[in-house]
C-alpha cells in the first residue's frame, strides 16, 4: 500500500482517536481512573514536541508517531507510536515508515526511550526491527505492568541522515 508521511495535524490525532473508541467498545475499563486509549492518545499528542502521520491513499491517517522531553535537558525523547488495525497496515510497512522517521527523531533527541507493556507482542517485535535495544522485562512502578523498557542512542545506530521536514511518500 502505498502512504504519505506529513506532520500529524490534530484532526490526524482525533481521526485516530475515534476509530480507537469505536474499535474498543466491548473493552472499556472498569476503572474510573484509568483513562480511556483515545484520552491517553491526546495526552501523548499535547505532550510530544513531534507527531508525524502517515496517510493512506485515501488520505486517512493509519498511524501516529510521536516523541517529547522524557528529561529536563531535552537530551532523551519520550517515543511512541500508534498504529491502526482498521488500516491493514502490514508489518513490513509499518518498518519502513518507522525507519524513515526515526531519523528525525534522533535530530531533535540524543536518546530516544519507551516502556512498552510486555503482553505488546506486535509492539515489541516492531521496535526491535527498526533497531531499538529492548531489555528484559520488569515490572513499571506507575502501572504496576510487567514492561519492557525500549531505547536507541543516535550515536549508536547506524541511521541515514534525517531529511528536511517535508511530504514523503513509501509505494
């Protein structure tokens, strides 16, 4: 299939956002405190420096990436990344979007880092293939989850240099 991957707009993000609540209907949580998936998805938006979508061929976004300060100095970058299931979009795509965004992410952070639930199979086999260094499960303080904690240093990979922002194209 083919995508254009463009800085995400908000609409991008609510597009998104509404297909995740109608998509996880039967799986609300019983827990008030706990907050919805299209509620975590719009904290992650309004927190991250960068959000780039990539847009189907019919202009519909499949999948969101994003990345913030994890740290005061602005040295390490807090990634993540949304896909739709709706989209079909395939593993192999999904790779190859990510590589050619990691780059940018790497020009604006040294560090980029994740935690990323250990049940996440399709997530964690997805880092590992654009490059991240996944180390062994644990269980995080905040949720309580056993997860892993993901990162990738910019002068630790082999990356090809990011290219100025503009509209690219995976056929």
């Amino acid at each position: 299939m083919r995508y254009c991957v463009q800085p995400a707009t908000a609409e991008d993000v609510a597009l998104l956002a509404v297909a995740m609540d109608s998509t996880d209907e039967d799986a609300k949580a019983p827990d008030p405190d706990t907050a919805e998936p299209s509620e975590q998805l719009l904290h992650a938006f309004v927190s991250s420096s960068h959000v780039w979508a990539a847009r189907d061929r019919t202009n519909q976004p499949c999948a969101l990436w994003g990345v913030g300060p994890a740290t005061p100095d602005n040295e390490v970058g807090r990634f993540w990344l949304l896909t739709s299931d709706e989209t079909g979009t395939e593993a192999g795509d999904m790779v190859a979007l990510s590589i050619m965004i990691l780059p940018e992410m790497l020009a604006h952070y040294r560090r980029l880092e994740s935690i990323i639930d250990a049940r996440n199979e399709r997530a964690m086999e997805l880092v590992k293939l654009i490059g991240f260094t996944i180390e062994p499960a644990r269980i995080h303080e905040i949720t309580g989850r056993l997860c892993h904690r993901v990162w990738v240093d910019s002068d630790e990979t082999a990356l090809p240099p990011a290219e100025p922002p503009r509209a690219r194209t995976l056929n």
